[in-house]
C-alpha cells in the first residue's frame, strides 16, 4: 500500500444548539481540514490487529482510535485477514484537532478498498460515528458543515489555500470535561453559521476572520489564561483572526500575507514547540 495522509482539522465554527436526552451535545459547526498530517502505512497480516508508532505514548492496544476502527470493520464486515497499521505521528494529541480520529477515517477507508470497495462512504460514516463524533466529517474532509453529534456532514464550498499559523500549548484538554463543564443557557454569543457559510461562499478570509466563533472557548479559555495569551499574541502578529479548534487546546490564527505569517511562526515558535505554518486544503 502507499503512504496514506490523515489530516487535522480545525473548527471555523462550532457552535452548541442542544443536548439530547442521552447527554449527546447537539452541535452545529463548520470544519476545515489542514494540511498538517499522520502518516499511515497498512498491510494485510494473517490474523489480528498490530500497530506500531513512532511516539511512544501512543498506546497500540483497543485504547486507540485506529485499533478500534479497524477492529470494527473487521467484525462487520466478516473479514478473515488481519492488518498491520503503522503510524507517524504528526498531529499533536488532545489537541481539539482530531488526529486519532483522522487516522480511524483512513483505516475505514483503505480497509473499504482492500476488502468491499462496493461500500459507500454513507454506510462508513455510520461506522464511524461508533468509533467517535469526529470521524463521519474525517471520512469527507475538506470544508463542510457538521450538525447533530457530527454524523451530519454536509460539503460546503472549498476554503482552500488560507495561510493559517497553528499552535499547541504544552498541555491538552479533555473533550468530555469541556462538554461536562459547558452550560447551555450562559452562552450569551451563539456564531452566526449563516454569515460565515456566506463568507466561505465568496472566499472573504477577512469576514470569515472576524466572525468566527467557538462556545466552548468559554469554558478553556477562562481555565487557560495562556490561551487568551496567544490569541493576543496573534492579533498583535497581524492575524485577521483567532479561535481555538474543537473543546482546545489548540488555537490558530489566519494571515493574508505570507511574510507576516512567516515572522509570526518564528517568533511564536521560540515560546511554543508546537508551532505550525499551514494552510486549508
């Protein structure tokens, strides 16, 4: 098999409408992928599931996403194989970037085109929804809307080719803790997905940068003061906008000019290791 990319995303909107009877957030959000991205090699074995990877606190056992969806696909569909799954880590981890569940999306799919190529992507994103909310929209990619607990992913048109600088502070966030700590009625500002669908429409970075906007930034960004640190930082670099991707704690920042992105990386990268230049792809 060929090396095969999974790419992060980042929220250019996530916004929370309601919550389901089963605890489930009800969301409504717009995602964007990035080129920033694991590396995964896979190869038919005889029998199980073996995963190797390049950091070793990456456990290689059902804990990790890419095991469970391979163990997944294995069961439903009646495979007799087993697969070896190599991964290289590019992605920063509890990150609000969806790495694991990239990886989980292109195991789905490269196990798809191994085994039952006849299976459609609507019938791998109901697969996928059991592995985690994030990969239905990983199984698409690109920029598309995502409604319900993120198993409703609907393409919107391309925002490619943004220069965006991304960062990863030192420490990670817990999705669930975020959700548990979210309360619904103290949202006072809500993101106006119309106007920024519009935006992403007409290809205007600078009305989409000034609109965006992330409700769960309310419950990290007033734990993590560095976190309202480095947008600051990023406004005064010259960015059009700030948010933080997902439940945090990774927050990015888009520029219309290289050069100024190009001084801000540099700079932002002395205080934070995980500093990334990229752009939407």
């Amino acid at each position: 098999m060929p090396l095969l990319k999974a790419y992060a995303k980042i929220n250019l909107s996530l916004d929370v409408i309601g919550k389901r009877e089963d605890g489930y957030h009800l969301l409504k959000m717009i995602m964007q992928t990035i080129d920033l991205y694991d590396v995964l090699e896979m190869y038919k074995a005889k029998s199980g599931i073996h995963i190797t990877c390049n950091k070793n606190y990456i456990p290689c056992d059902n804990r990790n996403l890419v095991y469970r969806a391979a163990e997944l696909f294995i069961h439903k569909y009646n495979i007799k194989d087993g697969i070896n799954i190599n991964i290289v880590k590019n992605i920063p981890t509890a990150a609000g970037l969806a790495g694991g569940s990239a990886d989980a999306a292109v195991v789905l799919k490269t196990m798809r085109d191994m085994y039952v190529p006849e299976v459609y992507d609507s019938e791998l994103i109901k697969l996928g929804l059991n592995i985690g909310a994030d990969v239905p929209y990983c199984i698409i990619g690109g920029t598309a809307l995502c409604e319900g607990i993120g198993e409703i992913v609907t393409p919107l048109t391309p925002f490619k080719d943004h220069i965006l600088i991304l960062i990863k502070p030192s420490f990670g966030v817990s999705t669930k803790e975020v959700y548990k700590n979210l309360d619904i009625n103290k949202i006072m500002k809500h993101p106006d997905t119309n106007l920024l669908i519009d935006a992403i429409h007409e290809g205007n970075l600078e009305m989409l940068s000034r609109n965006m906007r992330n409700v769960l930034e309310n419950v990290t960004l007033k734990r993590h003061f560095m976190l309202r640190q480095i947008k600051g930082q990023l406004i005064r670099a010259g960015a059009l906008g700030t948010l933080m991707s997902g439940s945090g704690p990774s927050i990015f920042a888009f520029f219309d000019d290289m050069l100024e992105a190009q001084m801000c990386y540099d700079r932002m990268k002395i205080k934070y290791r995980e500093t990334f230049i990229t752009r939407t792809i």
